[in-house]
C-alpha cells in the first residue's frame, strides 16, 4: 500500500462509524458498509482516482494531501 493510501485510511479511521476500509490490492482499497462496496480508492503515481457509484474523481496528490481527501471523503459519507 502506498504511503499516500495508508495516511488517507488512517485519517478516514474513526471518522465514518459504519464503514471497513478493506485492501484489494498493493495500490487500492475499498470503503464498504452493509457488506456493500461504497467506494474503490486507487493511487495511480500522481493521482488519486476515487470511484463512487461507477463515476471516477481524480484527485492530484500534489496539490490534494490526503487530510483534504479525508475531508471529502468524510463529508461525503455522512451526507448518506
């Protein structure tokens, strides 16, 4: 798991009661609930790639660190 990933599920931990961060491979893991895959988080070198209900949102890990990600992410699921 990148460095990347691994602070982005640490930032995520605790913060979304409900919801498994689950690794699905060396660069990605996937937010589930109610044994129900809500998101797949893949690094892709200098992108972020965030796919939520089959749409893709890109992030730059240059410019996104991945508290600012966390953040979205966060938001994004408490509005659910």
């Amino acid at each position: 798991m990148s460095s990347y990933l691994s602070e982005l599920k640490t930032k995520l931990v605790g913060k979304l009661p409900g919801y498994r961060f689950l690794d699905k491979g060396p660069n990605v893991f996937a937010i589930v609930k109610d044994s129900e895959e809500k998101a797949l988080v893949r690094d892709h070198g200098d992108y972020i790639v965030v796919r939520i209900r089959g749409k893709e949102y890109k992030y730059d890990k240059w410019y996104t660190k991945p508290e600012h990600l966390a953040t979205v992410l966060v938001n994004y699921f408490s509005q659910k």
